[in-house]
C-alpha cells in the first residue's frame, strides 16, 4: 500500500480550504483518509497553515510521500529540515556501533 501525504479539499464553493491527510495512493482526493495531520486556508490574509509536525515527522519516517504541493508547505513550516536532521543523526549514532 502506497501511502501519500496530500491535500484534502474542504470548504465551500469558490472559497477552498484543505486539510493535510495521510491516505491510501489510491483512494479519491477527497475520499477516506488515514489520519490529519494538519490544515492550511489560502484564502486568508496571511495565510492559515498548520502542521503537528511530531506526526508528519512519524509519518515521513514510515515512509509517506508528501505531494509537491504538501513538501512545499513542510519546507516553509521546517518539518522536512528536522526530519532530515533527525534521520542524518540517527544514521550517524548507528554507524558508530
């Protein structure tokens, strides 16, 4: 089972909000999703983004694929930059065993 980290339209008509979902590669857009992991409304000025990065952290680790769109918004908030600093720490504490 391929597992992605996308986008979840919500909203109303010509006013999007999305949330950010774990779900199955295959499911719908806007179909049954694993777990939320956060929200984000364009629409606002400034924008409205949110992450709890403990579980998009835990995610990633299990090997979730962010969408472009999704990674973009991770770089902004720092989720990809611990991510990557975790896993090169955690790589360089088992080479030294």
């Amino acid at each position: 089972m391929a597992v992605k980290i996308r986008l979840k339209r919500m909203g109303a008509k010509k006013r999007p909000a999305y949330r950010i979902v774990v779900a199955d590669s295959r499911t719908q857009r806007d179909g049954r999703s694993i777990e939320e992991i956060g929200f984000y409304d364009p629409t606002t000025d400034p924008v409205t983004f949110k992450v709890h990065e403990e579980k998009a952290i835990s995610w990633l680790d299990k090997g979730a694929v962010p969408t472009e769109t999704v990674k973009t918004l991770f770089r902004r908030a720092g989720v990809l930059e611990k991510w990557q600093s975790a896993r090169s720490a955690r790589g360089q504490s088992q080479g030294n065993n």
